[in-house]
C-alpha cells in the first residue's frame, strides 16, 4: 500500500514538472516574440502587455514586464475567485517567467527592426505557440488571457483563441489613440488574428479526426470490413432517398485522420458506386478517441 502511494506521488510530481515546464517554455516564447518582433517594430499589443506599452511610452524606467505584472494582480484575483487555485498558481508561474524573461532579454540583447509585415507574421505565430503551451496545461499567462478564460465559462462552445481577439481587439484601440499611431495598431490586428489561430491550431489542431458518412447498396459488406480491417465502430442509420422514395441505411464511421486514405481505398474496392462524405470531427469522445475533461478548453 505505502510502495502504491509512493508510486501514485512520483506520477503526480513528474506530472506537475512536465507541466509546469511546458508552461515555462511557452511563456519564454512569448517574452522573446514580444523583444524580437514586437518591441523594435512598435507593433502594438493587445492585453495588459499593450497598456504595459503605454506606461513604459510615459515612464521609460519603468519595464514593460513590471508593468505588466503590476497590471495583472487584479485580474488574478478574478481568475482566483471564478476558476480556481489552480489557474492562480500556474498562471502566476506564467507571469512571473513572461515578465522578467521580457526584462531581461530587453536588456542581455536589443533586437534590431525588420519589416514590419514580416516582424508583425512571425511575431504573431510564434506568441501563439507560446500561448498555444501555456493554455495546453490549463494555466494562462495572465492579462486579457484570464478574461478569454472568464469568457469561456459564459461562452463553452467558442474556441479560446478566438475569444481572446476581443478583449485584445479593444486594448489595441486603446493603444492607437495614446500612441496615435493607427498603422502599428493594425500590425498589432494582424499579429492578434495571426495569434488566435496558431493558439487554436496548438490547442485543438491536434484533434484530427474525421467522420464519414457512406451509402451504399453494399452496407453490410462495407460495414464488416470496416469493423475487421480498420478496427473501427460503425452505426447504421436509417436513411430514405427523397427522389425515389426507397429505404437505404446509412454508415457512420470516426476515424483518424491518418486512416483517411485506408478508408477511401476500402470504399472504393467494395463499393466504386458508393457515395461518401467525409467531414472534419472535432472533440471526438469514446473508446479509441479522447476521454471528456472537466477542465478542457
């Protein structure tokens, strides 16, 4: 029994290391995005790092990371209070890694500027990967992020990068009227929309199953050899041709999207008449696929 209790606590310490290195990598990805493609370019930020901007524009002694710790305190406070202990901990993790990673890269190294189309692309890819891990564990790397996360609560069905465009989205209109800049504002846009989409793609782009829809006169047929070859479930459903009126039943198979090929081949060999739709599938639950989390995203 204490060998069983000794082995279950190792997990749950490998597990909490693995975690919160995922989450220290992410929030050092988005620091360095931040020094390398925003800072030099003046491409604005959405979030409490873009007030953070605005306060080290008027205060230059005072470090964008400073400020935007200083920022969040609030904020973690509601995050504390709606979703729980473990978003503060992990999230002030984030935090703490994000900010002074940005301090102290802004001052070991200064990045040169490029083309602000190019900085505003990749700047916006690679913080959305860096969001993208910090997400993926459940953690935030404060701000807005939190609020995309309170959000969630109200509005489950919508993926969480795209709730972040519009906290971001307003903190970027912010930014614009103090810097009276429009133009690095609406590199600021594209960097935000760039970002909600690699933070979906990390959090959801794994999640590649399919789900065919096949009918054919030789249903039974396909149906066997779907369950023998490809080891995959099918259910039948009734279906009715509203030309001709006649009965026809109606095959529904999940599927990887590896095996994509495999099932289009078997299709065809068995059945060349055979109509089949295949369709994008996403949270995909059940025995071969993914288990339901309280928590998920």
């Amino acid at each position: 029994m204490a060998c069983w209790s000794r082995r279950r606590l190792m997990e749950s310490v490998r597990k909490a290391i693995l975690s919160y290195g995922m989450i220290a990598l992410g929030s050092l990805l988005f620091a360095l995005s931040f020094d390398w493609f925003f800072l030099p370019n003046q491409i604005a930020m959405g979030g409490v790092t873009g007030l953070a901007q605005v306060i080290n524009a008027i205060f230059p002694q005072v470090g964008v990371g400073i400020a935007a710790m200083v920022l969040n305190i609030p904020l973690f406070l509601a995050g504390w209070k709606f979703i729980g202990f473990h978003l503060l901990a992990s999230s002030l993790f984030s935090m703490a890694v994000s900010s002074l990673a940005i301090d102290v890269i802004a001052e070991l190294y200064t990045f040169s500027p490029m083309d602000p189309m190019l900085a505003t692309l990749c700047g916006g890819a690679l913080m959305g990967l860096g969001f993208g891990l910090v997400f993926s564990q459940g953690a935030t790397s404060g701000g807005t992020d939190i609020v995309a996360k309170l959000l969630k609560l109200v509005f489950p069905w919508l993926p969480l990068g795209k709730l972040m465009l519009l906290p971001d989205g307003l903190v970027l209109a912010l930014v614009a009227l103090a810097f009276g800049s429009v133009e690095s504002a609406l590199y600021g846009l594209v960097a935000l929309f760039i970002m909600s989409r690699i933070t979906d793609a990390v959090l959801y782009g794994l999640d590649t199953s399919k789900v065919a829809y096949i009918i054919s006169d030789h249903w039974r047929t396909l149906s066997d050899t779907l369950l023998r070859e490809q080891n995959r479930g099918v259910t039948l459903l009734q279906g009715e041709g509203a030309y001709t009126g006649d009965s026809k039943w109606v095959l529904l198979v999940a599927f990887k999207q590896t095996e994509i090929v495999e099932i289009k081949r078997l299709v065809h060999r068995i059945d060349p008449a055979a109509f089949l739709i295949v369709c994008d599938a996403h949270d995909v639950l059940g025995e071969g696929f993914g288990e339901y989390q309280k928590e998920e995203l």
